[in-house]
C-alpha cells in the first residue's frame, strides 16, 4: 500500500491504495465517484474515460501510481452545475438511450472539443469511435458534438 495525494475535480485527495490499483476502482471505490463506469476493464470500450491534464484516457487501465501531480477530472468535476457545452448539447438531443456509456461519451466529446474546438464529422467519427454504445446512439452523439462546438 502507498498513499497518493491526488487532484481530483480540483481537490486534493488523499488515498491509501496498491500502487497497482486502477484509477477507475480509485475513484468509484475510494472517493464515491462512480459517474466513471466500469464497462469492459480492457480499455476497450471507454465507458471509463476521464480527463488526465485534460486529454481523454481509460481509467480501467490506468495505474494510481502513474497519475502523480497530474491533474484528473470526471464526468463530476466536468461541470459543477452540468451545464458544459457537452453535457447541454447532450440533453438536447436526447442522446442517452441506457446512458451507461454517457459519462465516458461525454469526457471523450470534451477532450476532442478542447483540441479541435470546430472537428469535422470525419475527425468526431474518428475521436469517438473508442467508445462504444451499444445503444447505438452515435448519431446523436456526432450531432451533439457539433452542437456543442458552436456553443
């Protein structure tokens, strides 16, 4: 076990982990977070997107002890009052079917929007295409993407 002073939605948190342990586990298991799913634990599917100093990555894969400083935020630290541009754009068009894979949606479609604030259809297609839906709902994911880049 080591402990790890992590930053988390802009806080300091303090854990007492394996070195080893997933962000993903750290965060549902440790700090109450669970916005964060849990979906194939081979960072497949990427319902477990979160932001590492704002780049998307999968945190079921992604060892506590190589985040150090850095800077994490969930789909929690996202928005404290859920009015980013994405989770908005998210709601007006309705594109939560099950909504299990919303959260890691919505990190990805964050990150590509912050390195390519006006993305084309094809570089949405290609950012995205990671995260699985299986509700199939990409369709309204690209068009919220682009509605998000115009706010």
């Amino acid at each position: 076990m080591a402990t790890y002073n992590l930053k988390i939605n802009g806080k300091t948190k303090q854990v007492n982990v394996d070195p080893a342990t997933p962000m993903l586990w750290v965060l549902r298991d440790h700090l109450d977070l669970s916005g964060t799913k849990y979906g194939c634990g081979i960072a497949q599917c990427g319902a477990c997107t979160i932001h590492l100093e704002g780049v998307a990555v999968r945190s079921c894969q992604l060892p506590v002890s190589v985040v150090g400083k850095q800077a994490v935020t969930t789909i929690e630290g996202l928005s404290e009052k859920g009015d980013h541009p994405v989770q908005k754009a998210w709601l007006e068009h309705d594109v939560a079917q099950c909504g299990y894979c919303q959260s890691g949606q919505m990190m990805a479609a964050a990150s590509l929007l912050k390195a390519t604030p006006n993305p084309t259809d094809e570089e949405i297609e290609s950012q995205m295409s990671g995260n699985i839906c299986r509700c199939g709902t990409y369709l309204r994911i690209r068009e919220a993407v682009k509605s998000a880049a115009k706010k």
